[in-house]
C-alpha cells in the first residue's frame, strides 16, 4: 500500500479529513516546505505521513500567534469552545 494510499484511508476516518494535511498551521495559515519531517504510527512505527521542517523563525512566528490567541480564548466557557471547528 502506498503511502498516498494510507493518507486517504486516515482521511475517510475523519469527521473532517481537511485536517489531516502535511502543512504547518500559523496565524490562520498554511505553510509548506522542502524538507520535511516523518510522522510515524508511534504503536507501529509505520509512516503515515510527512510535515513541513519548521525553523526557529517559524517557530517564533506561531509561538507569538498562539500567546494573541489565548487572551481571547481563554475568556471562553468550555461549552463555547466546543462549538468552534
């Protein structure tokens, strides 16, 4: 079975198969790159996938992001969370 193969299968189990990508997710937006990381079944060690190699800028860039999006976020009743998807 191909690895493509394995990625759509894992996607039909999905209530929502967008998200299951191989992009980094920062500030709303998806980001992809050359080099990449495997994602592996960690019971299996089976690959099921690859993202994006993210470097310390990238991550500074999401790490800002999130810190603005708590503020708002955690002023949310859980019941209210629950509602976004």
């Amino acid at each position: 079975m191909t690895l493509n193969l394995k990625i759509m299968q894992l996607k039909n189990l999905l209530k929502n198969p967008q998200l299951l990508c191989e992009s980094n997710f920062i500030n709303g937006e998806f980001f992809t790159k050359d080099k990449k990381i495997t994602v592996q079944n960690p019971a299996t060690l089976e690959v099921i996938g690859h993202v994006p190699h993210g470097d310390k800028i990238e991550a500074k860039v999401a790490i800002e992001a999130a810190q603005k999006a708590m503020i708002g976020w955690k002023k949310l009743a859980g019941k209210e969370r629950a509602k976004m998807s």
